[in-house]
C-alpha cells in the first residue's frame, strides 16, 4: 500500500512539474507577443482633409503681385515622409517628395513645389520655407494644390 501511495505521489508531482512547465511557457511567449506588439507601431492611414479654401493675408508673401482678394484652393492634405532621395540613381537630389499611403496604395509619391508662397512650420512657427531645415524621412503634413504628380505647397508642417 505504500509503495502505491509513493507512485501517486510521484505522478502527482509529475503532473504539477509539467502543468508549471507549460504555464511558464505560455506565460512567456504570451508576455514577449504582447511586447512586441507594443513596440511595434502600426503605420497610419491617413485620410485626406476636405479642401479649405486659405486667404494669401494668411501667408507670408515677398510677391507685390498678390492681392488680398485672390484665394488659393487647397485640393491636397496628406501626411508622410519628405525625400530627396533618388533610388534608382541612389543618390541624394534637389527635388523632394513626399512619400505618403492611401488604402490599398501603400506608396503613393508626389513632387514638392516650394515657391514664395510657400509656408512652413518646422517647430518654432510659420516661416518662409527653407528647404535647407528639411531632412530626409521627416514626417510632414502637407497642403497644396496638387496637379498631376506635383504639389505646389501652400503649408508645409513637420510634425
């Protein structure tokens, strides 16, 4: 009889051993999922603003032509990263681009226009843009009137 209950004893030990082991395991991976996940930041989608129609007595001009009555159409908003970065050349250039996605179009590219118009924030308020403040992959909110592949901006901020 007693060696029956020391063979209990041991399965029953056995069975806690293995119940712990597979506990530990799961809590485990469960803990490094949820770490990683947490880490992990799941990329924006961005929806495009309604346009808004901005005054030109709003932005900084060094252009005597402009006059206060004129308006200027914003038909584009979107956020993502400016480049100047050519990938087939491999090589920096002058023209940037804002690299932005839209569902179902995870890289959409458009050429940035910067004229005397042009506004920009890069932190410490609205300036003259300065294409010079600009780095590679910053995350920018862009407004503009865009036509084909171009967008001329009309503000440019970094977020």
């Amino acid at each position: 009889m007693a060696k029956k209950q020391g063979i209990v004893n041991v399965l029953a030990i056995l069975i806690v051993v293995v119940l712990s082991v597979g506990v530990g395991f799961g809590a485990y991976f469960l803990s490094r999922k949820t770490k990683e996940s947490l880490l992990k930041k799941p990329a924006p989608i961005f929806q495009p603003e309604e346009p808004a129609i901005v005054s030109p007595s709003l932005i900084p001009t060094s252009s005597p032509s402009s006059s206060p009555a004129e308006t200027l159409t914003v038909n584009f908003s979107q956020i993502g990263n400016a480049l100047n970065w050519d990938s087939k050349t491999e090589s920096y250039t002058e023209q940037w681009q804002l690299l932005y996605e839209a569902p179902g179009n995870p890289a959409i590219s458009v050429n940035l226009v910067f004229d005397q118009n042009s506004v920009c924030d890069f932190g410490s308020g609205d300036e003259v843009c300065d294409k010079s403040k600009l780095s590679n992959g910053d995350l920018v909110k862009v407004e503009g009137n865009k036509v084909n592949d171009n967008v001329v901006i009309v503000k440019l901020k970094k977020l």
